[in-house]
C-alpha cells in the first residue's frame, strides 16, 4: 500500500511538473517552444533542431537564447511579486 502512495504522489508531482512546463513554453513563438523543448528537454543537438526546421544552426541557438532569457525574464517577475505577496501578508 505504501509503494501504491508514492507512485500516487509521483505522478502527482509529474502531471504538476508538466503543466508548469507547458504554461511556461506557452509564453514563446512556436518555433520557440520546439527548440526549447527539443535543445533543452529532450537534448537533441542544434543542428539536428536546425535540419528540422529548415533552419541554420545558428538561427536555432539564437531562437533558443532569446526564449530563455524570456522565460528567465518571466520567472524572476514571478518570484518578486509571490515575496511582494508573502510580505504583505
């Protein structure tokens, strides 16, 4: 029964886990969200990202940079306003 409990919270803390990533990736472009997934998810190499799309390597690594320096933009302004909140309370 104990094994049963902590698969429950694992797939719990999974489908929590992936929906974070998902809203996350919703905030970038299209082509965005597959070189971030592919690149940094799923591992696969630039050029391979780049043969996919019809694109340069150097096309990818710059599409890869800009979506996460927006996604880091877009965390940091998360954390700030949830220490505003648990201050203000």
């Amino acid at each position: 029964m104990l094994n049963c409990i902590a698969t429950t919270s694992d797939t719990a803390a999974e489908a929590i886990g992936n929906t974070f990533v998902n809203d996350i990736l919703s905030l970038l472009s299209r082509k965005q969200r597959i070189v971030v997934f592919e690149t940094v998810i799923e591992d696969v190499p630039e050029r391979v990202v780049a043969d996919e799309l019809g694109l340069s390597q150097q096309a990818v690594h710059r599409l890869k940079i800009r979506a996460l320096k927006r996604l880091q933009l877009h965390l940091q302004i998360a954390y700030e306003l949830t220490q505003f909140t648990n201050k203000s309370i």
